[in-house]
C-alpha cells in the first residue's frame, strides 16, 4: 500500500479482504458495502459473523461487473 494506506492497485489488495476493504475500494458507503457483498453472484466466506472476500473472486466480479 501507499504511504496514505490506500489501495490504488489490484496487486496491492490483501489476499482475504474484508468488508471495509470493498467500502476503500470501490468508494462506498457500509452499508451499500454489505449490500453489495449479499448479492447474489458475490463470493463470500463467513467465519462466525465476520465476512470475508477472497482476493480472487472479488477481481473476477469487479472484472464481470455491468455496472447495475
């Protein structure tokens, strides 16, 4: 990461990422963030309650995204 602990490339994202991690990335709120990750389509892993997002599926849905 940067020196402002922002991710400005897909290299630079943890392996796991987390919901504060999609809100960073994309630039949305928490709670579009948790919509988001509930929609059908989006991979996800819940440990307990926590949530978590493989690096590799969330590039694969960023790189099928239609933008809806």
């Amino acid at each position: 990461m940067n020196k402002n602990n922002k991710i400005t490339t897909l290299d630079e994202m943890p392996l796991i990422l987390t919901v504060r991690d999609i809100e960073k990335i994309i630039g949305i709120s928490k709670v579009k963030a948790y919509k988001l990750v509930r929609t059908e389509g989006f991979t996800l892993i819940k440990v307990g309650r926590r949530i978590a997002i493989p690096k590799p599926a969330f590039e694969r849905w960023l790189n099928n995204c239609d933008g809806e």
